[in-house]
C-alpha cells in the first residue's frame, strides 16, 4: 500500500467520523434495542418523570464526554475534567450565594475559571513538553485540593431560586432544556470540527504532529485552545449539576467523572491517539451509558453491579471498534491485490 | 558544576534532603512527632503506600500504565477477607489465593493490552470499573469484620517503632532490586521500556513483557491489599479507592521515567517516605486533610519538572 492511499484512508475514515458512520449506526441500534429492552420490562422506563430525569443525565453525560472528546481529538487527554468541573460548580455557588451576585454574572464567571484551568492544563503540558496524562492527573488534585481548602467541603444550598426552577423545567412536557443547550453545543461542536479551519487544523495536529507542523500548522496553539476548551465544557456540564440540584455540592465531579468522560467518545468511535472525533458518536454513547444506569436503577438490579456492566461495555466497545477497522484494512488490501 | 548541581543530579537526593528538612521542622514544631507511637503510626502508613507505589512502578518500567491498581486491590481485599469469615479458609491458604487473584487480574490486563493493541490506559480503565463492579456487587458495600486474631495482631504489633508488616514492603522492595537489576526478565523489562523497538529487534518479545509487568503489578496491588486488611483489622470495599493518585505519585516523584524504561526502587521507597511525612505533619500541625490532595498534585508537577531539567542538564554536560 502507498503512502497516499493509507493517507487516503485516514480522511475518508475522518468524514465519515465526525459526523455518523458504521460505528454510529451501530450504536444507535444498539441504543433502540435497550430501550425496548428496559421498557418491556419495566413500563415505569417510559414515563415522562423518567424520560426528563434521563434527559437531564444524558446533558450532563454528553456534556461530559465532550469535554474529554475535545482533548482526545488532539492525541491528548485529560484528568481533570471532573476536577475543573468541581471547581466551577463551586466558584458558581460561592459567587450567588456569598457574593450576591446576579445569576449570569456567576455563570459567567464560573465558565470563565473552567476556560481558565483549562488553558492552565495546556500551557502546562506545551510548555514543559511533559505527556497530558502526568499533568492533568497532578492539576486535577491541585485544584480539587484547592476547591477543598477554600471552601472547607461545605455545601452552598442558599442559592437562588430560579437556578433550581431552571432545573425543573420542562420543554413540551419532558424535554428538559438542559439537553437542548447539549445537542447545541453539539451542533457547535460538528460545525467547528468538519467546517473551521481551527478545527481541521485540531484534527491534523492530532492525527500527525510532526506533519502538521510541517504543514504550517501552529500545533502548540492548538492543543493549548483544545485544552481550554475542555475547561469550558467541564464547566459548562458542572453547570447543569448545579441546576439539577439546585445546590453547589463539593462532592460532584471529581473521579467520579473519569469513566463517564471516556466512556461517551470512546464508545462513540473517537480514536485515543488522535486526530478523529465523532460528535454524534459522543451523544450516543453518553446517552448509552445513561440509559444502562437508568435501566438498571428501574429494574432495580441495583448500582452495585452497574460499574461492572459499564467496564465490561467499554472492553466490548474498544475491541469491536479494533477489530471493525482490522477488517476494513483486511478489505481494502484484498480488493486492492 | 556547583555541588548542589552534581547532588541534584542523583535521583533520590532531593528527596533525601526533602525528607531531613521536614524531620527536623517536624521534631521542632511539634514534640509530639519524635513520640515512639507517632512513628509507628507513619511507618504503618508507609507499608501499605510502598507497595501500592510499586504496583504502578513496574508497569510504567515497561511503559505501560495500570489504572487498576486500587480496583484490583479492593477485589483481592474483600475476596481475602470473605474467604476467611465466611468459609473459614485459614490465613496460610487465604494470603496465596489472595495473591493469585491479583496475579489473575495483572494477566487479564496485560492480555488484553497486548492482544487488541489498544492503549493501557483504556484497557485498565474498563477492567478497573469491572473489578470495582464485581467488588461492590458481591459486598454490596459491607465490610468483613471477623477477621482472624493473629491476622490482627500482626497487623497491630510493633518493636518499638518498627510494626511487623514493615517486614514485606522490605522484603518485596529487596525481591524487586534484585529482579530490576540482576535478572534476565527484569533487566528485559527495562529494555523493553527504554526502547521498544530496539528491545523487539534484539529478540525480546513485547506479549511477554507486558504480560509480565501487569502480573507483577496485580500481584504487588494484592499484597497491599493483604496488608491493608491486617493493618485495618477489617475488609473494607473502599480499600485501594484512593490508590490511583498516590501509585503515581511516588515512583514519578521517586524520579521514574514516565515514558518508561527507568525506575528506581530507593527513590520510590523515599517518596514514599516524604508523602508520609506530609501527611503526618499536617495530621500534627492540625491542618485540613484536603491539604494532602493538594500538596501530592504539587509535587508530582515539582518532580516532572526536576526531571525533566536533569535530563537537559545531563543531556547537555
């Protein structure tokens, strides 16, 4: 095989990852036979009290998945996802609660801190040229820590109302707009990857760093925005949690966060070494992990066992997802011999 | 070169100096910390974090990491102590079964990394949340109380500062010298890490290293956790729930290269040391525990970058 044609692999297998292919369909049906599957059993499944209470979950799942997607889109990854979300639901809390200050303000505020340990993160690992994986696992401690000694792990319940009544409510009787400023900034996310050239120039940096630098691609930049990015999108899921409890709890996020992040891209058929991203695929698998976590609860199977079911549905995906693109090469060598 | 320059440049001597200074602002801030039983309460602490520093050292040795560090020790903790409540399986048997399943657990991740070719990370990531699945679906989060008295008692006796559990981090720290740096698979290991390619082209085979370290890794993880049990006088579900930042912690701060092929056992061993000794001294000077969280992140960045600095400097003298 040339070169050009393994090059011309990895482009068509890009397009066809950003937005759906074979591993997205499959998912989805994988998805509609859990659904049938939970609600034949147990008919409480599909009650509009569930289906809003899912929904709210899959937003912040999703949102979580995003914010790690966003990193593994550059080869990197990143730990403290759930750290820098802790860190936002907190700075919101103490901002309307302590400080008085009106809700955007805090918002705003808070996404703004997220953005900013993000960016902390990428100029970190650009700067010391040390693997992601080091860094973020040592940031996320200095700021969960951090959070801890500044807020003394105390909950900030005394918030304003209308945080919790925009928690509650509802869109066309069960659609809670949490999930839609979800799909929105999945929209976002679609139109940055497949349309912009920062995001082209992201996935470049990703799939082959030396390539696109070469090419004139500033790769540095580019994982300090991804990095920063991140940030946000952690914040923005600490948000919704916020919302949903309309509390500020220290105990959110954290590692807890960890395994959900991974899940929704990886399951989604975002490539751990870079350079494809799937966001429809990150949706899916979110809202897959949902799902199972729902379903089980419903089924009264009880959470014991679901971090079981959760492990072993990742090692199925991953190995699916391997042995799928064996076979495509496997084809493509044949037809073309 | 300054003498401060060439001391920095050995590994462990920072640490080493780290470790004096805290000992000496300890003993002087506070006339509890020289006290034969705060002493046997660190180096306590210190057994259990020794080992579970190693299980992450070996596998970054090879250049792997394993993220099942703690879920694998939480497993074997419970599987130790419920064969012995509820079957009445005796210590002798139950410590071998204990560590079989952590072997067991090390091959089904150093397997399924080297069959699939997918990164570590992921692999240990799915199996860490199955074996914490299977842990709390089995305890349904209950603990094991009745544990057997001279379990317990080794676990709580000591001559003066010295606890007898002390006796298998020190044994396992020599075992793992040894294999590093005298045997054929461990000295293969290393030059897997190094080198992958390289170690691949003299003959060394990749399924086999790997396998290797994460058997090693598991199995280290299931002492830990056999020693954690006798140190708590309990199975407890949550052991190793805190394990992940502190396996990586000590052998990165104990100056392991984390893109594999360089470890070192002494260094480990003295950051381990300093962790302890943080968290005594913030114990004694009645600081807020989350201070611990913060610091390890700190250091780890501090080593990362000590590290990262020697190798410029040596690189450049």
């Amino acid at each position: 095989m040339t070169e050009e044609a393994i090059g011309d692999v990895s482009v068509q297998r890009r397009r066809a990852t950003i937005g759906g292919g074979p591993a997205q369909l499959g998912l989805f049906v994988i998805l509609i036979g859990f659904w049938i599957f939970f609600s034949s059993l147990a008919p409480g499944f599909l009650s509009s009290f569930n289906l809003f209470n899912l929904g709210r979950e899959v937003a912040r799942d999703i949102v979580i998945g995003f914010a790690q997607m966003v990193v593994l889109a550059t080869g990197g990854m990143n730990l403290a996802v759930g750290s820098i979300g802790v860190c936002a639901v907190m700075t919101a809390g103490t901002l309307m609660q302590t400080f008085a200050l009106p809700v955007p303000l805090a918002l705003a505020g808070a996404l703004l801190l997220g953005a900013l340990l993000g960016w902390l993160n990428g100029f970190a690992i650009v700067r010391s040229g040390v693997n992601s994986f080091v860094i973020t696992l040592a940031s996320a401690n200095l700021f969960s820590g951090a959070m801890l000694i500044l807020t003394r792990a105390v909950p900030l319940n005394a918030l304003p109302p209308e945080v919790g009544a925009f928690g509650r409510l509802k869109l066309a009787g069960s659609v809670s707009p949490l999930l839609v400023i979800a799909l929105v900034i999945g929209a976002a996310l679609f139109v940055l990857y497949r349309y912009s050239t920062l995001g082209r120039r992201i996935l470049a940096a990703g799939a082959n760093p030396r390539a696109a630098a070469m090419s004139g691609v500033p790769v540095n930049r580019v994982i300090v925005i991804s990095h920063t990015l991140s940030g946000l999108l952690a914040a923005v899921a600490g948000m919704m949690v916020v919302a949903r409890l309309g509390a500020a709890m220290p105990a959110v996020g954290g590692e807890e966060w960890l395994l959900p992040s991974f899940l929704g891209p990886v399951l989604g058929g975002t490539l751990l070494s870079g350079g494809a991203v799937s966001v429809i695929g990150t949706v899916l698998g979110a809202a897959l992990v949902t799902t199972l976590r729902s379903g089980l609860l419903v089924l009264q199977i009880g959470s014991y066992w679901l971090q079981l079911f959760l492990g072993l549905i990742l090692l199925l995906a991953v190995l699916i997802d391997r042995y799928r693109g064996l076979y495509a090469e496997r084809m493509r060598v044949v037809r073309s011999s | 070169m300054t003498v401060l320059r060439r001391l920095l440049l050995v590994e462990w001597s920072g640490l080493a100096l780290a470790i004096a200074v805290g000992v000496v602002v300890l003993a002087l801030i506070s006339p509890n910390f020289l006290t034969e039983f705060n002493l046997y309460v660190m180096l306590r602490s210190f057994c259990v974090g020794l080992l579970v520093g190693f299980a992450q050292m070996v596998t970054l040795g090879v250049g792997q990491m394993n993220i099942a560090v703690g879920a694998i020790g939480g497993l074997v903790a419970i599987a130790f102590g419920g064969i012995m409540e509820k079957l009445g399986v005796p210590i002798i048997l139950a410590v071998p079964v204990a560590l079989l399943i952590g072997a067991g657990g090390g091959l089904i991740n150093g397997l399924l990394t080297v069959r699939t070719g997918i990164n570590g990370f992921i692999i240990t990531l799915a199996t860490a949340s199955a074996f914490t699945g299977i842990n709390f679906g089995i305890t349904q989060s209950i603990p094991f109380y009745k544990m057997p008295a001279p379990l317990v008692a080794f676990g709580e006796r000591h001559i003066g500062i010295f606890p007898y559990l002390l006796v298998a981090p020190l044994i396992v720290a020599a075992v793992l010298s040894l294999f590093f740096a005298r045997t054929v698979p461990g000295r293969q290991l290393l030059a897997f890490g190094g080198n992958a390619q390289a170690a691949e082209l003299s003959g060394i085979a990749r399924g086999k290293v790997v396998v290797l370290a994460h058997v090693l890794s598991g199995t280290l993880a299931a002492i830990a956790a056999v020693l954690a049990v006798a140190q708590l006088g309990s199975a407890q579900p949550t052991i190793g729930a805190d394990w992940l930042l502190l396996s990586f912690a000590a052998p990165i701060i104990g100056g392991a290269a984390l893109t594999g092929g360089y470890i070192s056992v002494l260094g480990t061993m003295f950051a381990v040391v300093l962790i302890a000794l943080i968290e005594n001294g913030l114990v004694l000077a009645k600081v807020d525990p989350y201070w611990v969280q913060f610091l390890l992140g700190a250091l780890i960045l501090a080593a990362v970058g000590l590290n990262r600095w020697r190798a410029v400097t040596a690189g450049a003298g």
